[in-house]
C-alpha cells in the first residue's frame, strides 16, 4: 500500500528564478499525472522554492479541483531557491 509520494525540486539552476518557478511548475504538474496513473488514491506532497514558502502564487497552486490530495512540504532543505 502507498501512502504517498513527496516530490523533490531538484533542478539545474536557472539562469533567472522566473525561469526556475516556470519548470519546478511544469515539473510538479507532469509528475503528479504520473504519480496518478500508478496510484489515484496517494497523497502528493510538493514542496515550493525556499524564496517562496511564505506563501503567494503557491497558495492556489495545483488546488482542488481538478488536483486532489496535494500537500504543500514547507522546509529548509529546498536549496535551490
């Protein structure tokens, strides 16, 4: 049984942090159809930039519907941000 799946950023650095949102974005959103294909039920967790995990844009960022069970992991281990 599969609980869940938390999904890392770890993408090469941008050149602009514009360009970092843009594929962390674009990567989240293709991974979670992934994650759906093999598991419909799981928790998906997605964790914002370290410069962004006060909120704004990720507020309302793959939201209900049509994402479900999508958790935000807000912590100091993105260091990308």
């Amino acid at each position: 049984m599969c609980f869940g799946w938390c999904l890392v950023e770890d993408l090469p650095l941008a050149t602009t942090q514009v360009a970092n949102v843009s594929a962390l974005g674009l990567y989240y959103k293709t991974t979670y159809a992934a994650v759906r294909a093999a598991c419909p039920d799981c928790f998906v967790a997605i964790s914002p930039l370290l410069w962004q995990q006060d909120g704004g844009a990720w507020q309302t960022f793959m939201a209900a519907p049509p994402y479900t069970r999508v958790l935000q992991d807000l912590h100091r281990h993105a260091i990308r941000g």
